[in-house]
C-alpha cells in the first residue's frame, strides 16, 4: 500500500518509519526543507532509540522517501496521514488547529483516485468533520474518506509502542476506508493488537480521554506524595500498594515533579476548552490541570527548602532536562520551570542531560551546561535529579561528594533508596516519602 506521511516530527517519523518496515511504500512529507534534507542525507534530527537504523533500514530498502513535495506524495497514496503539530493556541489553549487545516488544503487539491486521509495528529472532536468540508469543499470531484486514527505512542519508547499497541483506533463509518485500515495495520493485527472501530468523533475524544486520565493518575500519586510527605508515610509503598489492585493498576504511579512534555499540557487544557464549549465542564481535569501547575514552582520551594531557605550565592546542579528519559524533546518539561524559579530565587544554575541539551539552550538562559553529572555537580551545594536517564541510576557518590561544595541529593524521581544515599554521606530529599 502506498502512503503518504504529511509532517514528519516524532509522530510521522516513527509512523513512516513503522510502516514502511511492515512493508508499504511511504513518503514522508515536510514543510521544513532543513528536515528533509537531513533525513535525505541520513541523519534523523530527533533522538528516538532504534530510529536511526530503522529509518536507513527502510530507505535502503526503497519503501521509505522524504520529499517536500506534497502534492506528489499524495498523488500517488492510498492512505494520507496528517501527523503536523497541534500545539495550544496562545491565548486561550484551545488546539491550534491552522497546520492541520492548511494540510487539508494542500492534500484536496492533490487527490488522485480513492484516497483515505486520515487524522493521526491529536484534534479535539469536530476536527475530522472540519477536515472533510474542508476537502469536499475544495474538491466535490474527489473519492475520499477522512478517518480519525489518534496515535498513543510514546516518545522515547515509541518505535515498541507503535508495533506492540495496546489498541489501535479507529474511527470512520465507511465500509471502504476501514478496509483500507485493517490492510494497513494487518501485521498488528495477526500480533493481535486490538483494533477498535468507533464513529470519528469517538475516536477524537478517546484520545483526550486517555491522556486526561493518565494526567490524573500522576496528579493524584503527586498530592498523595506531599501528604505522605507531611505524615511520615512512603508514597512509594502507597503506590505499590494501590497499583497492585487490577482495578487501578501499577503504572503512572510515581510520584515525580509533574507531568510535562508535549502531549499532557496541552491535551488537557484542549479538553477543558472543548468542555466549556459544549457546556459540559471537567471539573476533575480542571484541578489536574491547576495542581499540575502550582507543582513546577513548589519544586524548586523543596531545593530552597533543602538549603534552609537560602539560594542567593549558591550553585545548584541539575541532572536531566528532558521531560522524560530516553528524548531529547524539551516542550513543557518540568525542568524548564524549575531551572527559572531557582534563578529567581538566587541560585546560579549547572545541568547536564544526555540528549536534551542542545534543544534546552531554546528554553532557559544563563546555565552553565555540563558535559556529564561529575561536571555538573562541581561546586554546587545541592544536586537535583529532574529526569530519571538510566545514567543517573548508578552514580558515584564520592566522586560527587569530592565534586560538590556540600554533599546534598535532592531525587525529584525517587529513584534512590534514602538509607543509600545516607550512607554515602549525603542529605537527601526525595518525593513524597517521610524521613525515615
Ligand atoms: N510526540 C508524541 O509523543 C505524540 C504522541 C501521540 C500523539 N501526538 C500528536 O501527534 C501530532 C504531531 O506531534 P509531533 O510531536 O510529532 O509534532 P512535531 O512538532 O514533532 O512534528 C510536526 C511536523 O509537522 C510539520 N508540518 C507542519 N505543517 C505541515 C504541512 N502543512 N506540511 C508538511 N509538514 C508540516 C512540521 O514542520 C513538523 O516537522 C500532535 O498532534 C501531537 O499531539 C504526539
């Protein structure tokens, strides 16, 4: 089957990427003529692990091109995706949905035969209707189907997400673009992943619906974890605890320093825009949403807290930027509100991260980047671990405490044993557990 990948980011990439390693023919497309002749050369500008020789994999083989030609991308497909941005709307955090339409413009006037376009990117319900005037409109002549089929991946483990899902989704009616789909997604399907097919609008809001609640989960561990905090309980243990009931279950249970990224921020805040519109408000997303907040700063409360109050003249060091492990995307990441709460309150500012430092450089200012966590930690009264790299895991505490102007581990991931890192001779403060 022949497709056509409209925005090549980290959906459309890892999308085309997947795809063309089940054996269809794609083009990936992008507007950013930079992009395309990186990828051209062979260089994939996102850091996703086992991308790269994915992507040489399948463009060696011949099913996998780049152009920034769209309207022969789309000539030829038989299924167009659009994987642009949706980011928030500055203002009012409503999607901003103008990369998604100006992508149904071009792709209308480039229909060729039956084509089934499909929404990957993240929409708010209504959007894949807005899509389909939009092309109707330009093009009463075309044989199209516009589909919903909302991605779940996640970044920096996204390659096994796209090809192990737990579900796929898919929302359309018509009878010829679901067998367009199931064709589509065949090898997942004898892997037996679910495929759900719904109404477009049900598989829109499923996927609000999803991140929502997964935004909640963390929320609520996280106001669990400063209660545990004040009453002298582990919101580890509690977690464990809790997530052992099938009802609930075990993961997006860490306590941490609030979701960040580029899907939970801006997913929620759409999803209260849509409430509000139909007169139906989520009250519960709405408190994710303030509480996710108000935590960015109280983090950097807690390193303040940790040094009696006082920051001004002090060097604080910070491992981890991204805002997860295994990235090097820095949208929304809670490092960025961290790294500018502690500057306000004084501190000069050492970090390093593994991936995320040169898209850092866009976010915060007046940092001194490191070329490891030893690096990082020299003369810094208080070391803070933003985001839990594999390489934080295991790090040498005397080399540290040789390093640093006073042997301090503040472990906003919780992913050190406090006895441990007592015994090494540090203070350390963690998420959500009581001094024991
Ligand atoms: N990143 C994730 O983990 C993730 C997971 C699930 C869903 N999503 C959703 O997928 C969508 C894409 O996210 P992303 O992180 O891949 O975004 P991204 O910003 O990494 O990539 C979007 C790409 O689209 C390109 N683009 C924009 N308009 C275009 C046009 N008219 N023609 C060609 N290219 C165009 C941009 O140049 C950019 O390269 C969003 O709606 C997001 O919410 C993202």
């Amino acid at each position: 089957m022949r497709v056509a990948m409209i925005g090549t980011g980290y959906v459309g990439l890892v999308s085309g990427a997947c795809f063309a390693d089940f054996g269809h023919e794609v083009t990936c497309v992008d507007k950013d003529t930079g992009k395309i002749a990186a990828l051209g050369r062979g260089e994939v500008p996102i850091y996703e692990p086992g991308l790269t020789a994915m992507v040489a994999a399948n463009a060696r083989a011949g099913r996998l091109k780049f152009t920034g030609d769209l309207a022969a991308a789309v000539k030829n497909a038989d299924a167009v995706f659009i994987a642009v941005g949706t980011p928030s709307r500055r203002g009012d955090g409503h999607a901003d949905l103008s990369f998604v339409y100006d992508a149904a413009r071009e792709i209308a006037a480039a229909l060729d035969g039956f084509t089934v376009v499909i929404t990957k990117s993240t929409v708010p319900v209504g959007t894949g209707d807005e899509v389909e005037r939009i092309v109707r409109e330009a093009r009463p002549d075309a044989d199209v189907a516009v589909v919903s089929n909302p991605e779940f991946l996640r970044e920096g483990a996204a390659i096994r997400d796209f090809k192990h899902p737990d579900r796929i989704v898919i929302g359309t009616v018509d009878e010829r673009a679901r067998e367009l789909m199931r064709e589509l997604y065949r090898p997942l399907y004898l892997n037996r992943a679910p495929i759900l097919f719904t109404e477009r609008r049900t598989a829109e809001l499923t996927k609000y619906a999803a991140n929502a609640f997964l935004a909640t989960k963390i929320t609520f561990i996280n106001e669990i974890a400063d209660l545990a905090e004040k009453v002298g309980a582990d919101v580890q243990e509690i977690a464990r605890g809790i997530g052992l009931d099938n009802r609930i279950g075990e993961k997006f249970l860490h306590a941490g320093p609030g979701y960040g990224g580029s899907c939970f921020p801006k997913d929620t805040v759409a999803l209260l825009k849509t409430g509000q519109d139909y007169d139906a408000p989520l009250r519960v997303v709405e408190a994710v949403v303030a509480v996710n907040d108000a935590r960015k700063r109280a983090m950097a409360r807690k390193v303040s807290a940790a040094l009696g109050g006082e920051l001004r003249g002090k060097t604080v060091a910070v491992l981890g930027l991204t805002f997860k492990p295994n990235t090097d995307d820095m949208r929304e990441a809670p490092s960025i509100p961290l790294i500018t709460a502690l500057q306000d309150m004084g501190a000069a500012v050492r970090a390093y991260d593994p991936e995320g430092m040169q898209q850092a450089k866009a976010h915060v200012s007046n940092v001194t980047f490191c070329d490891d966590a030893y690096a990082c930690a020299q003369g810094a009264s208080a070391l803070v671990i933003v985001t839990e790299w594999e390489q934080f895991r295991a790090l040498d505490f005397e080399r540290l405490k040789a390093a640093m102007a006073r042997p301090l581990l503040v472990d906003l991931r919780n992913i050190y044993a406090p006895e441990e890192v007592r015994r090494a001779g540090f203070a350390y403060e963690s998420v959500g557990r009581g001094k024991k």
